[in-house]
C-alpha cells in the first residue's frame, strides 16, 4: 500500500512510524520545519506527485474537508483522523471529492504533548480505531482505512458518525473537561510542590493545546454538555455532603465500578490487571536489574514514582491478574522488596 499522509503532528508522524517497514509512505505538511522532523525520524518521504492508494488527512477537524479537496485525484481512498465525525462527515460531502471514496476514521490513542518529536511507533498499538463510512462510503474504501488502522496495531471499530460523537463525548471529551477543571483550580492554591502521582495522573491531559480542544468541545457540544452538566451536579451534591460519610461512599464506590470498566489493554478491563509494587534503590542498573528478574513474565506496563530526598523509589509493574503472585515471587527471590500486590 502506498499512502500520503498530510499534516505531521503527532498522529501522522506516529502512522509514518507504525507503517515504515510494511508500506511506502510519503508526507506533506504546510509546514515545513514540522515535516523536515517528521522525515527525520523515518515516518516516511517528503511527497511530490506521487499517485497513492490512500490519503490520510491529520489536520484539525476544520481543515479537513478544504485539505482532501486539494489533494483531489491523488488517491484511491481519503481518510482523516477527526476526534468529531459528524460535522467532518457534513463538510466533506458538500466538498468536491467523490463521496464514495472518502471513509472517516479516528485513533482513539494520543498524548497531551503534540508535533511530531512526541511521535511513537507503537502509539495505536492495542487501541481502538473508530471507522466512520457514510452511506456512500464504498466497500473499498472500507476497507483500505480498516487496512492502515490494523497495519498501525489499532483494532478497528466502526460506528456511525453520531454513534462516534456520543461515545467519545464520554470517554475522551469529557475526561478533558474534568481534567482542565481540576488543573485550574491548581491557580488559586498552594503547596503544589508536595502533590504525589495522583495529581499528575489526573491532570496529565489538561497540558493538551487549547486550540484544538476549543474546536474539538464547541463542535460537539451537543452530547459534552449534557456529560458536563451530569458532572457537576455530581460535584454539587457531593460538596453539600462532604459531612455524610454515606453519600461519600455512594460517590467513590460508582467510581470504583466505572474505573472497572475501563479499557487497559488489548480491550480487557483494569479488573483484569494487577500491580505490583517493589521497592528500587535508586541508583545505576537497578531498573535493568528488577525487568531481568520478571523476564519470565509478560510486564502489560511500567510506572516508576520517585520520592523525593529518599534514596528509594517505587515501581509498579502492571501484569496480567493471573501473573501476579508468580511476579512477585520472582521478584522477592531476586532480592527486591515487593510492598503490595494490588
């Protein structure tokens, strides 16, 4: 497959990535300096007029229908990577382009830092890649962009395009909201220097640009504001009844079941997941030392917490739930202190 990716932000740079060693990928961005490093890093070709079988457009939602019109004629299929498809959808059937080769799409994978020096191979590894073909979207159309997102390691999923709005309203928008909420807050206090991960974790994404965020909420404000509304009412009672350890409970333990629901990996829950936490000094090879020591165990993620002024950190290695106990018994005959299995 040949395939033009245009606009290389941290998407299209990551498709390069994904894609180098199995398809022959060219790039264009108005950008110059932008696509220079997106080349750089082997994401692919600086594109001339090579003809190719797909174009997958990586701009803001308001440049894609104006970014497949010029590019008209040079593909088979067009795609882009919207994190909003109905208005997307609207702009392009009103475009010149054939409808019917055109299929929306969009990686439900990211990172709140951009351009293409955040860029990762492996981003859309495991992820889901939403499909969003309109009625007059060809079967072979389909099929080329449910192609690039298996060749990029993503799991396609395809949705209408009000299906896909309502969904990522949910899971994508309105974590945004509530993380940029609480990072706010953060301006009228004090003490921030002694937060542990917990504050990190849940502000990572309010360090998103702005002004993609400003298209992407105002867009599909239709199904955000409803989320956002059923939020802060959640907020308000609770704040009414900090004093009523029963209505706090009824909070945090809804949340423990929905926290239970969330995707982790390959599409399995976080229940199907455990932490183990071991103590590391911190000093050289120690990291090297403790993955040598679960070599015979499939590690599903790392986080490595530093604490400050101590001459220890904690790691938590995430592994499957069945692979827990061998984990730490491995560990614990290592030498390395396991503190929890959770």
């Amino acid at each position: 497959m040949k395939l033009l990716v245009v606009g290389t932000g941290l998407i299209g740079t990551s498709v390069g990535l994904a894609l180098r060693d199995s398809w022959t990928v060219f790039l264009a961005d108005l950008d110059l300096a932008v696509l220079r490093v997106a080349v750089a890093r082997g994401a692919g070709v600086a594109w001339t007029d090579e003809q190719v079988d797909l174009v997958l457009v990586c701009t803001p939602p308001a440049a894609v229908a104006s970014t497949v019109e010029a590019y008209a004629g040079v593909g088979r299929t067009y795609s882009h990577v919207a994190s909003i498809q109905s208005q997307v959808q609207r702009s392009l059937d009103d475009c010149s382009v054939d409808s019917s080769a055109v299929c929306g799409g969009h990686p439900l994978a990211g990172r709140e830092t951009a351009g293409p020096e955040s860029a990762a191979a492996d981003l859309f590894l495991g992820r889901p890649w939403v499909l969003c073909p309109s009625s007059a979207t060809s079967p072979v159309a389909l099929e080329d962009v449910r192609a690039l997102a298996a060749a990029c390691g993503a799991q396609p999923v395809v949705m209408d395009a009000a299906s896909h709005d309502r969904t990522v309203a949910l899971v994508s928008h309105l974590p945004q909201v509530a993380a940029s909420a609480v990072a706010a807050r953060l301006l009228d206090g004090s003490g921030i220097e002694v937060s542990g991960p917990g504050l990190q974790d849940t502000t990572r994404v309010a360090g998103s640009d702005p002004d993609l965020w400003v298209e992407v909420l105002t867009a599909n404000a239709a199904y955000v504001a409803p989320l956002v509304r059923a939020l802060a009412l959640d907020l308000a009672s609770l704040a009414g009844a900090l004093d009523d350890p029963a209505a706090v409970r009824d909070l945090l333990e809804r949340g423990n079941r929905g926290r239970a629901l969330v995707p982790v990996k390959r599409g399995e829950k976080d229940a199907s997941f455990t932490r183990v936490s071991v103590q590391v000094s911190d000093e050289p090879g120690q990291l090297v030392a403790l993955l040598s020591a679960a070599a015979d165990v499939n590690v599903e993620d790392l986080r490595v917490e530093h604490l400050p002024g101590r001459p220890t950190g904690v790691v938590d290695l995430v592994v499957h739930v069945d692979d827990g106990p061998r984990l730490a018994v491995l560990l614990g005959a290592s030498g390395f202190a396991v503190l929890t299995r959770r």
